[in-house]
C-alpha cells in the first residue's frame, strides 16, 4: 500500500514535495486555499521581480542615448503593468498546478487544519468539510507582512509589501520603512519607474547583514538616482491625511511623502493550523522543536518554507520539500543528503544586482578565519564596455592553504545568474583553480570569474 502523505500549503516547498513525492510513488494529496505556487506567485518573488523587469526596461529607455540611440521618453502605463504581472501569475499557476495533476497530485482547494496526528480536516469555499488521513504530513503555510504596532496599513496611504503590486498609483513621494532585502528591491523599483523616494535606514547602512562594499555600490546608485537615506533612524510613528505621511523617527527626524510601505519582515502563518492537537508546542509562531530532517516532535509531521525558521528563500522551501519527500520514502543517506543552509545562494533584484553565497569576507575576519579574497571590478572586462554598464565587481572567498572555493560576492548586471559558478564551486568543494582553467566565452562578464579566480 503506497505511503499517503498529506500537504497543508502549495508554495514551493508543499509543491516540490508533492511532485517528487507522488514520483516516488506516494499518494499525495495538497491542500492549498489560494493558487498553487503560494505566496512567492501571489504577492513577493514573481510579481515584485515583474515589476522590476519592467522598472529595467523603463531604465533601458531613458538611457538609450548612451548606447547610441535616440528614443523618445516612455510612460509608464499601469494597466498594461498589472495585466502582465497577471499574466505571469496565473501562468505560473496553470503549469504548476496542470504539472501536479500530471503527476498524480490530488489538488484540494481549501483551509486545512490538524485534527490530530494522523488527521487533517479541510474547509472547501463551498462550505464543505472532508477529513483526510496520512501516514505524512508537511506543513508549509508560508508567511506574511509584520505589521508594527505604530503604522495599521490602509492600503491607500500607508502599504505593505503586498499592497504595492500590481500597483493602483506610482506614489509620488514614496517614504520605504525598512532596508533589508525587501526594502531596497521597492526603493529600486518605485525610483524606477520615477517616483521620490526616502529610505528609512536603522543602521548606518543599507543591507545591514551584507558586505559594506557590496552596500556601497547600491548605495551609490541610490544617490545617483536621487533617493534620500535617513541614516541611523528608527521609524516609531506614521501620521496620515488625505495628502500623504509623514514618518516620524526615534531621533526626532522626520520623512514626507505622498506614501508609506513598510517592509520589515515578516512572521509566520502558523495560528489555526491545529498543531497542539498534534500534541506540537509552538514557540513565537514557529515549531519548537524540528530536527535536522525538518521534523517535529512527531516524526511524521513535518514543516518547511518560511515556517520552518530557516533562510526565507523560495530556492530553500524547494529543496525543503524535495528533501522531505524523500525522506517519507525512506531513501537512504547514501541517496539523500541534508541540506546545507550556508551553502545557498541568494539575490537582491536591485541595479546593480546583488548576489552572494557561502562564507562572507566580513564573517571570516569577525570569526578570526584566514581566508584569501579577490576582487576584480567589471569594469575590466570587455562585455561590461559593452553593455556600458561597468558597475559592481566579483568577489571570491577562498581557503589559503587548500585553494577551496568557501564563498563569494557579486554585485553587477545578472549576478543573480553568474553566482551560480561560485555556488557549484563552494558546493561542491572544488578550488579556485577550477574555476581559473575553465574555457569561458569571451566576451563575457563571466570571465571576471576566472579573473579573479586566477
């Protein structure tokens, strides 16, 4: 009798697990009370990457005249802008969703719940209710907008992260709380498309976890495009009218605009899921307990994507899911390894973009670590010339003695795909030499891989 395993949420995680699972031969069933591809579809990866390719189109006009042609300025067209994002979403969704029936995937729209430990119970939009049995189950219901006890959002004035696209306005003057990952990647995107916009940093940088050369060089770019940083201040009330905000700061500062987003982070959506009739204690919204398998105490119950605590990744719930299928069936550690959390690979959509992954130079040297790091700019490098975009540099960390790829930093024009290189490498253990001696295209941003490398 083939394995029933039983999934509440069809983000990427339950989606991975679902497909590979049902292809080792499980009797999958999930449950997902929205669209298949869960949040990352609906409100952040896609469609805040959407909008960020058409901000870099928009870009690519005004600056045409670099490049030698002579265009006139573009508009910015919202319905046309929202009709895409669309688009991409529910194509996304199809696929996904026409993908897990192929597979033998029994979909379920609707709210699912622990009923105990073997037992979830769903609530269909119709009003019914079915009780569904497993031997497995995986919980990745994902997460949503933090929301600060000083700002209520009203999704006029002041927004989350969720209410600014597909957007109903291009803000005039628009006022972003918050300078992580997230933060930076709307003030990219709003001063894209030509609104004011003022960054609230708490720190004396943006991106306060990542190398300061790499927050340099956005920083850099954000002066250019006329972005005000409001250093070193912490954002403790918002005052609203029918005009705009104002955003009141811990040192007495202030920040007006037409609007507000906040983006400073987010918290799990782990409240109705039943968890304690499963006998799971839950500790700030997250699982207490969870093994390095992903399990909780009960060891066939499991979490993953943004509930599990771990890097809120889109890449990382994926590869939770298909470890945690593999896991329900039985494969060994020969076949199944644990995952590696300071091996992922991740990107900031900006322009420049940003992209890192392993052991960073700032975290060597805080640790006491030797590590051998080079850095050659893109400006060495013909294709750079080329694209007349000659921003940014690649980064390599590296161990002195044995030559072994620990980590690495690229800021500039696709690095969110040349980090790729650097991953396989810190991955699988190989040497800067490896890198150095491979046959690269020229011309190439990626050879200042290889540059570096050598």
């Amino acid at each position: 009798m083939p394995v029933r395993f039983a999934i509440i949420g069809g983000g990427p995680a339950g989606t991975q697990a679902a497909t590979h699972a049902a292809r080792l031969g499980a009797e999958v069933t999930l449950i997902e009370r929205d669209i298949v591809g869960g949040a990352a579809h609906l409100w952040d990866c896609v469609p805040s990457k959407a909008m960020i390719a058409t901000g870099a189109a928009f870009g690519a006009i005004a600056d045409a005249k670099g490049m030698g042609i002579a265009v006139a300025a573009g508009t910015v067209d919202l319905d046309l802008l929202r009709d895409r994002i669309s688009g991409i979403v529910d194509r996304l969704a199809t696929s996904g969703r026409e993908l897990l029936v192929s597979q033998g995937v029994r979909l379920i729209e609707g709210t699912g719940r622990l009923a105990d430990a073997h037992t979830i119970v769903v609530e269909t939009p119709d009003g019914r209710v079915e009780e569904i049995e497993a031997d497995a189950i995986l919980v990745s219901t994902g997460s949503r907008p933090r929301i600060p006890e000083f700002a209520v959002p009203d999704g006029v004035r002041v927004l989350t992260t969720r209410d600014a696209y597909p957007p109903k306005v291009l803000p005039e003057h628009l006022v972003v709380i918050g300078s992580g990952v997230t933060g930076v990647e709307f003030v990219h995107m709003f001063s894209s498309f030509g609104s004011k916009v003022t960054l609230v940093v708490s720190r004396q940088q943006v991106l306060p976890q990542k190398d300061p050369e790499v927050a340099a060089v956005l920083e850099d770019d954000f002066i250019r495009r006329g972005v005000k940083l409001l250093k070193g201040a912490r954002a403790i009330d918002i005052e609203r009218d029918d005009t705009g905000v104002k955003v009141i700061c811990d040192d007495g500062r202030t920040a007006a605009g037409s609007h507000a987003l906040l983006a400073i982070g987010s918290i799990p959506n782990s409240e109705h899921l039943g968890f304690e009739n499963a006998g799971i204690e839950m500790d700030h919204g997250y699982v207490k307990e969870l093994d390095h398998h992903l399990r909780t105490s009960v060891p066939h119950i499991y979490v993953a994507g943004d509930l599990s605590g771990k890097l809120p990744l889109s890449s990382v719930a994926s590869m939770q899911g298909r470890k945690i299928a593999e896991h329900v069936m039985g494969m060994t550690l020969v076949e199944h390894r644990h995952l590696d959390y300071d091996k992922a690979a991740s990107a900031i959509f900006t322009d420049p973009e940003i992209a890192d992954v392993g052991l960073a130079e700032t975290e060597a040297f805080a640790g006491g670590r030797k590590v051998r790091v080079t850095k050659v700019p893109f400006a060495t490098t013909a294709k750079a010339l080329i694209n007349g975009d000659t921003r940014g540099f690649v980064k390599i960390v590296s161990d002195p003695a044995t030559g072994v790829v620990l980590g690495g930093s690229i800021v500039g024009r696709h690095a969110a795909e040349l980090i790729s290189v650097i991953a396989l490498a810190v991955t699988a253990g190989l040497r800067v030499a490896d890198i150095a001696e491979s046959l690269l295209v020229h011309p190439a941003l990626a050879e200042a891989l290889t540059d570096a490398a050598e």
